[in-house]
C-alpha cells in the first residue's frame, strides 16, 4: 500500500510540475525557417533535419498548451481516415494515438475515420485479424476486402493500395524496417514508423519534448544510453547531433548498435561538432551524462533469447550507483514497460526519474506529427520560442 502510495505521490508531483513547464516553454530562439512537412512519411528521423524535427516538437508544445492547458477545442483532424497496422502488441503507441486523434475530432475516431488493426496470426501463417472500432460503421464495409488479403510480400502492396484509397494515413508497427519502407513506397498517403526492428521515432520525439520541458534546452545535453543497440538507441544516434546534444551509448558485446546506423551516426557528429561514444562500459557511458536512458533488455520477438540475453547484460542495470558518475542534474527515461533488472527502483520511482511525463508526451508529440502530415497548419508559433 505505501509502495502504490509512493507512485501516486511521484506521478501528481509529476503532473504539477510538468504542467508549469510547458506554461514556461522557451528554448532557444523562434524557428525563422517555413517547415512543410504536409504529405510526408516519418519512417525515421534520418530522413528529417535538425530544422524540422524542432517544427514537430514545437507544434507538440503548442498543440499540448492550448488543449491541456487552455482548454481549446481544435478540430484539425476532423474528416480525416486513419488506418493503424500492428504486427506487434501495443499499449501506449495505440492508446496514444487513440486519444490524440480523439482530442482533435468529435468522437474516438472522426464519423469518416477508419481504423485497422492488424496482428500477426498465432498458426504463423501470417494472416492479420482485424477488430472493428466502436461506432465506425465504415470500417465494417472495409473489414470483407482487407480480411482477404494475404500478408505477404505482394499482398502487402495490395493492403497498402486499399488503405489508401481510404484513409487519409497509416501508422503501422512492424517486425521488419523493409515491410515499411514497402508500404511507404506503394502508398499515395503518409505512412508513420509506429516502431520497426531499426528505429521507433515517435517515442525519440516524445522523450525530447521531455528534456526540452525539463532542461528549457536540448543543446549541449549528454545523453547516456545503457542497454541493447536497438530501434531506440539508433533512433536517438539518428537525431541527437542534429540538436547538438552529445551521445555516449554502452551496450554488451555483440549487442552493439547497427554499423550501418553508427556510420551515419558518426558522419552527424562530425558535421554537427558533437561527441559520440561507444562503449561496452555502462559506468563510462554514465560518466558526466545529464540524461540516463535504457530500454527493455528483450524486445517483442527475441523472447527465446530471453536466458542469453539476461546473461549478457548483467551489471547494465541502472542504479544510484550508475547515477553518481553522471553530472549532477541527471534524470531518468525509460519508454517502459519497465522492468527491475534494467532499472532499480530508486531510480525509475525517483524525483530524478521523468519516465511518466515521457510516456504522456507520447500523446502530445504523435498529435503533432499527423497533424504535421495531414495539414497545413501554422498556427502562432512565434509565442513558443525553441
């Protein structure tokens, strides 16, 4: 009961802080630069400059501001179709998808909005199941012609070529990186990495609107990764330089990031004047970092490496101890769920820990990238300084 109590204590503490931050958003200087990201996929944030991924933070900022904080009602998704594919079991991805579509139209999808829900068959075969979505009768006369779809390699062009024709989006979670390259180079509408073996960008983008409320900055931050070379890691090596924002990363042997991803990673640096370490020393990757992060050790799909894995990543754990070589204004992110042998709980349940304003902002910064998708909005940034 004190342990619950603790939590709750922690998260309305959170709440009430987070919530001056985002009153007193300044970071930096107005972006001078006109953003059109309208019509565009997010597949990773490789694809996107420094200059436009402050667009999306900033419209994340303005966007949780006047709703959250204002109360206005801004109807910018209304009349849109949105169609979500995932081969991977979701929480906070779907549920934040959900209500942010929900806060931008008049019911839990808009009248005209259709939804697709797809996950892997347990006979292996490949075939999705789709559930219908509450008070959405288009999806019921769309469910017959995607049911009939293999999900194979060529179906998967056709399945793309029917949401398309009626939906205005697709956000998709995926096992293979290459599945959504496929669909987005088949589709006529935007397609959103809902995460993918190589990158999960929607979640780096909430965890900087995170350090951005906190720290009033993001330039010349450490970042200090402990954990396995995975979707997040790379995600964050694919964006970091371009904030100025310094990386040291330390993952077991043979769990290092992907080259490919590190060669890019290290071309940023180097033309962003920014420091990148990879190590296998969780100790050396905390040593002067002002943000700790780490990520589940077994992702979705590598559970029958879970006894290797648990083996190999011993002494990654995140503890007070890690925490005092950091630099003294340290905090905490972890995109949960969360489990203990990656993190302790003094740590994840700290004043230091910001994990539950991160997994809020998940809401926040995936509204701003459909809406960033999907129209030309332009509001009166100019009252939010980045």
């Amino acid at each position: 009961m004190l342990f619950n109590l603790r939590i709750l204590l922690n998260n309305a503490a959170f709440r009430n802080g987070h919530n001056v931050m985002v009153r007193n958003f300044r970071c930096g200087q107005p972006l001078q630069n006109k953003v059109q990201l309208k019509g565009r996929d997010l597949l990773t944030l490789k694809n996107f400059t420094g200059e436009e991924i402050k667009y999306m933070l900033w419209l994340s900022a303005d966007l949780k501001f006047r709703i959250k904080q204002k109360g206005e009602y801004l109807p910018l998704l209304q009349g849109k179709s949105l169609g979500m594919i995932f081969e991977k079991r979701s929480t906070r991805t779907r549920l934040s998808t959900e209500t942010g579509w929900s806060a931008m139209a008049q019911s839990r999808l808009t009248a005209t909005s259709a939804l697709a829900v797809c996950h892997k068959s347990k006979t292996g075969s490949g075939c999705p199941q789709f559930w219908d979505s509450p008070n959405s009768s288009e999806i019921s006369s769309m469910l017959p012609i995607l049911q009939k779809l293999a999900w194979g390699t060529h179906s998967r062009v056709q399945c793309q070529s029917v949401l398309s024709s009626m939906t205005d989006a697709v956000l998709a979670r995926v096992y293979k990186q290459s599945d959504l390259d496929t669909l987005a180079k088949e589709a006529s509408i935007p397609i959103i990495n809902g995460l993918s073996d190589l990158y999960h960008p929607i979640q780096i983008l909430a965890d900087y609107l995170t350090l951005q409320e906190h720290y009033g900055s993001l330039k010349g931050l450490t970042l200090s990764w402990i954990g396995d070379g995975n979707n997040i890691l790379h995600s964050i090596m694919m964006s970091a330089a371009k904030f100025g924002m310094h990386l040291r990363a330390a993952t077991p042997k043979g769990y290092e990031p992907d080259p490919s991803v590190t060669k890019l990673a290290e071309q940023y640096a180097k033309e962003n004047g920014t420091k990148l370490l990879l190590t296998n020393d969780p100790l050396e990757a905390a040593q002067g970092g002002n943000v700790l992060i780490t990520d589940t050790w077994i992702s979705m799909g590598q559970e029958e490496e879970k006894k290797k894995r648990l083996q190999a990543f011993q002494g990654y754990q995140v503890t007070m101890k890690t925490a005092k070589v950091a630099a003294s204004d340290w905090t905490f992110l972890h995109c949960l769920p969360r489990k203990p042998e990656e993190v302790d709980d003094e740590v994840f349940y700290s004043p230091k820990s910001l994990v539950f304003p991160e997994a809020e902002n998940r809401k926040w910064t995936i509204m701003a990238v459909m809406v960033s998708l999907l129209t030309d909005y332009s509001p009166q940034l100019q009252k939010l300084k980045f």
